[in-house]
C-alpha cells in the first residue's frame, strides 16, 4: 500500500510576494556571477557574489518553510503534525 504524501501549499500572499522578490533578486546576483566569471573578475569578487546569492536562496526557502509551518499550526488541520514534521525535514536539508 502506497503512502499518500503530505503537502502543504503556502497561501500568504505577502510571504509569497516577498520570496518570489528574494528569489529573483538570486536570480539577477547569478547573472552577475556568470558575466564576472566571463569578465576574468578576481576570485574574492566573485565569492562575494556568490556568497549574497546562496544566502538570498536559502533566505527564500527559510521563509517559505517558516510561513508555510505558521499557516499549518494557524490552520490546525488534522494532517498539521505530518506537515509539520515534513517541513521540519524540508528545513534541516538546508542546514
């Protein structure tokens, strides 16, 4: 017997605008790595661009996890503990 898998689907409309900025801001910060690479920029450039890019990703993915547990424990669904608990995993993958 298959199990079903628990989702969750963040409705916040603030948090999603919010991560969708972030997200295209990493976006734009890796366009920018690509072109120094291109460019013959130095390393330490380069790493710091890299280093505002991963943390603009991973800022993202903390605020989706974050809002997305509010809304669940809000909510209090009956499912709310396994979400969570996929969320709390979802979360320790990033760390």
């Amino acid at each position: 017997m298959a199990t079903k898998k628990i989702a969750h689907v963040l409705s916040d409309e603030e948090q999603i605008e919010a991560i969708s900025k972030r997200i295209k801001r990493a976006q734009g910060q890796l366009g920018a790595v690509a072109r120094m690479l291109e460019e013959g920029r130095n390393c330490e450039e380069i790493v710091t661009q890299m280093s505002a890019v991963s943390k603009a990703v991973n800022t993202a993915a903390f605020t989706l996890i974050s809002a997305s547990l509010k809304e669940c424990i809000v909510e209090g669904k009956n499912n709310s503990e396994a979400v969570t608990a996929q969320l709390q995993k979802l979360f320790l993958s990033l760390a």
